[in-house]
C-alpha cells in the first residue's frame, strides 16, 4: 500500500474573497469566451479553447501548467489574469493506492467550505481493470439519506459539490493514476440525483470534445431511489445510464436499511424505473443494485420477495458484496455470497458480483468518508432530514 500525506501539490495563491473574477473552472467553454471578451483585443474563441484544453482535458492545476499545456504565451495569458481565476476548486490532500488491485483513493479539500475550523473534504475512487480505468466521483460533502451500509450517510448532508468540483475530481485522478479514465460512475459520496443540475452539467462536461472526453455511454450515475428526479431524467432523456440502489424488495426491511423507502417506495421505484427503460433506446436491461448484508437481507424470504419485484422487468442484477463500516453489520463471508448468487440464479436474470475496488484502503462501496466517520461521529446514525425531498420536481 502507498500512501502519501506530503504536499503533493501547493496551488497557487492568487484570489482573495473580494476577487470579483469568475473561476474559470466552473465555467463551460462558452462561458469561458464571454468571460474574455471584454479583455480581448480580438475575438477570443482560440484563446477559450486553448485554456478549457488545459483545465478540462489535460487536469493543468497551476497557472504553470495552464500556460504550458495550453500554449498560452506571455502575450495573451495577461488576458486571461484579468478575466478568470484559474486556481484549483480543490486542494489536495492525501492518497492512498492498494496493493492488490492499483486502486487508488484520494481525499479532496473542497476549498470553499469549513466546517468547524476544517475544511471539508471528499473523496475519489480510480479503480483500474484491464484497459479500463473507472472513476468513481463524489456529488456532494455527506449524504442526506443515511443508508445503514454507508459510511457518507453517517455524516448527514452538508453541501452539494458545483460542476466545476466535480469535474476537477477527473483531474486529480488522471494526474495519480497517471492514465487516462475512460469509465466514470456517480457512486462515491452523496446522492447525485439530489444535486441534480450540477450533475447532470458536470456529465456532460466531462463527454465535451475540449474537456475528458468520456463517451456518455460509459457514465454511470447510480440512485438509491429518488422518484421525482429518475422520472426528471426520463423526460429530459439524458443520454447517460441510470442504475438503481434498493438492496431489499420487502418494503419494512428496506425502510430499515435505506431510509428513502419511507419517502419513495419500491413501487414507485419500479414504476419509475420501468418508465426509464421504455424511454430508452439503447438499454434493454435496468441495472438494480444490492448490497448483500448477511443475516439481514441474505436469504430465503429476500430471494423470494426480489423475485415478485423483478417478475416482468428485464434487469441485471448487480450484487455488492457488504463492505466493513463500523460493527453493526459484519461483510459476507464468498461461501454466503455464493449461496446467494445461486440462489438467486432461479430467478432468471442476469446477476453479476460487483467487484469493490480498493477495498483494502476503504475504498470500497459504501466506505468512503469511513475516516470522518470515525472521527466526527462516534455511534449513532442520522436519519435524513425533514423536508429534504420538497423541492423535487
Ligand atoms: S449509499 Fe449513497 S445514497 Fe445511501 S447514504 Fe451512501 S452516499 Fe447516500
């Protein structure tokens, strides 16, 4: 295991608060071109897309870099100090790599937000395999809906990331991995259908010719489950994959590990996932995700009531192992994951085992903010907030 805590990299200091400049990291191509006009003496298109090749493709993080990467001389990047910032969204501050697989997962400051003195940080999962290399991003700082396998419900919601702090994650990835992603999948911290402009615009940021260039097909953003936002997606027919969280089809034991059944139940779920589906020209199958807690959602009771929910939906089932966060449930040993599987195989479908990358560093489904956890919040579990869901439309 490598594990790094030095300064890996010190951004520059360049804006105070009064600074009235727009990051230029939070903007889109566009948006970086009317950033420049009125500092340009000519029209600024190359100049726009020389920077946004800079930040958005190529991960530059220092002012350095920027110039280098995007071939900006002396002679126009003045331009571009007085219309943007270009200083990082997010500070690095430690990484750690497994071993075993080359996982490597990275703590992020998000420079805008302290908490108590602290600044909060996130975190990013690369995951390598064969030719591919996944990124698993953060949404948002904590989660609101506190799902009892998960570490970032343990901390309750504090702030949803911008475009522009998730994009940067790619960044920072691209730069330790020392490859390119070609895989990105919304399943690190925070419900990503609960920030939901911001996501979705960061998405297709990331598939954008000047920025990573990741085909929409391999984006992924998986859902524990929020109704009103799936069907939101459906209509505005967004090209990326939705995957769906319930890790339960008895609606009592859900409520019990995934709180969100008590706002969206599972029969709105599957009636909202198989509107997806429809909607869909290229998928024929939905993606529903379990994570399989031994002695809670492990046998003959679940197989038969996952059966009745899946009777007429064509769906892969994609298993996730139960990964250690905290004692009040201990991960399947593979005997009862095989059982599982087995005895889910009656039901056919498609079922796959989900492989954890980085699990070993805590890079696992359902680990990550293990850490904070430990340290902010000894015991005890939030429940999401009243009122969370109200503004859904
Ligand atoms: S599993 Fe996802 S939705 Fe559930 S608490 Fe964790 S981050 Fe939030």
């Amino acid at each position: 295991m490598l594990e790094s805590s030095s300064n890996y990299f010190s951004p520059d200091k360049g804006s105070t608060p009064a600074d009235a400049r727009p990051s230029a990291r939070e903007l889109s191509l566009t948006g970086i071109e009317r950033a420049l006009w009125p500092h340009s003496p000519k029209p600024p298109k190359n100049l726009a897309f020389a920077l946004a090749i800079a930040l958005f493709r190529h991960g530059a993080l220092t002012r350095d870099e920027t110039a280098r990467i995007g071939l900006i001389g002396t002679r126009r990047f003045p331009i571009v100090d007085r219309a943007l910032r270009i200083e990082p969204l997010l500070e690095y501050r430690r990484h750690v790599k497994a071993d075993s697989d080359g996982s490597i997962r990275t703590v992020l400051d998000v420079r805008r937000l302290t908490r108590g003195g602290r600044v909060e940080s996130i975190e990013a999962v690369t995951i390598p395999h064969r030719e591919d290399l996944t990124l698993c991003l953060s949404s948002q700082v904590g989660c609101a809906l506190a799902c009892s396998f998960c570490a970032t419900g343990f901390l309750g919601w504090r702030a949803n990331l911008t475009p522009g702090e998730i994009v940067e994650q790619h960044a920072w990835a691209e730069r330790l991995a020392g490859r390119r992603v070609t895989n990105i999948v919304f399943m690190g911290m925070g419900e990503p259908l609960l920030n939901y402009e911001n996501v979705i615009e960061a998405a297709y940021r990331l598939t954008r010719t000047e920025g990573a260039q990741v085909s929409h097909r391999k984006i992924v953003i998986s859902t524990a489950g929020v109704v009103p936002m799936i069907r939101r997606f459906t209509r505005e027919a967004h090209p990326f994959q939705l995957f769906f969280s319930i890790s339960s089809a008895i609606p009592e034991k859900r409520r019990e590990i995934m709180p969100i059944e008590a706002t969206y139940c599972l029969q709105e779920l599957r009636e909202a996932m198989v509107e997806y589906l429809a909607s869909r020209k290229r998928n024929r199958l939905v993606t529903i995700e379990y994570v399989a807690i031994p002695d809670v959602n492990m046998g003959e009771a679940d197989v038969e009531a996952l059966r009745k929910f899946v009777d007429g939906l064509p769906c892969i089932l994609d298993v996730i192992p139960y990964n250690a966060v905290g004692d009040r449930y201990r991960p399947p040993t593979w005997a009862e994951v095989k059982n599982f599987t087995t005895a889910i195989g009656s039901l056919d479908i498609p079922v796959k085992i989900r492989y954890s990358g980085g699990k070993s560093v805590a890079a696992g489904c359902g680990q990550l903010a293990a850490d904070q956890v430990t340290a902010a919040t000894p015991g005890g579990h939030m429940t999401a907030p009243p009122g969370i869901f109200s503004d859904l439309h």
